[in-house]
C-alpha cells in the first residue's frame, strides 16, 4: 500500500513539473545584431586553398542574458556589422541557436 501511494505523488509531482519542462524546451525567438564578419581561408591537403564568411551575432535570451552564435555563409555575402537577425534558440539552453541571415544586400 506505501509503495502505491509513493508512486501516485511521484505521477501527481510529475504531471505537474512535465509542462514546466515541455515550455523550457521549446524554441523561442529573438532579434540579434551581427557583431563581427571575418573572412577564413585554409589550405586543404592538396594545396587548395578554401575561403569561407563567418558572421558572428548576439542576442539575449527572455531573461535578458546575451549569448553568441555564427554563421558560416558564402564569401562574397556582405552583412555589415550591426544588422539585425532573427535568432532561433531553445529556451532551456540558448547556447543552441540558429541565426538567419538576411536576404542578400544590393
């Protein structure tokens, strides 16, 4: 009978914890500003040599905390520092986010 009663508050405290749980975990959205652009190139093992665009932003969180993501794009996409994206990031831990960059500039 303990043992039954144990697992019926131990069902009753998770039903109530697992929505708290499910709304953390959830993506959220944010604006984030690109903060810097630098150009990668290395030499691949046949003497190649390979470039590639990385864009760094910032964005906070819903608690106001700022966080850091990049994207990797294409080495001739222009986005100056200060651009404003949009920043997918899961709420229970926003270091995993996802920038989006804006359409190509002209």
């Amino acid at each position: 009978m303990g043992i039954f009663i144990f697992l019926m508050l131990l069902l009753m405290l998770l039903g109530f914890i697992w929505p708290w749980l499910q709304e953390k975990q959830r993506d959220r959205m944010a604006t984030g500003i690109v903060i810097a652009t630098e150009v990668k190139t290395h030499t691949g093992s046949y003497g190649k040599r390979y470039t590639r665009k990385v864009v760094t932003y910032e964005f906070e969180d819903e608690r106001g905390k700022k966080w850091r993501g990049q994207i990797e794009g294409d080495r001739t996409l222009s986005i100056p520092e200060g651009t404003p994206i949009q920043v997918h990031y899961q709420g229970i831990n926003p270091i995993n986010n996802k920038g989006t960059l804006p359409d190509r500039q002209s």
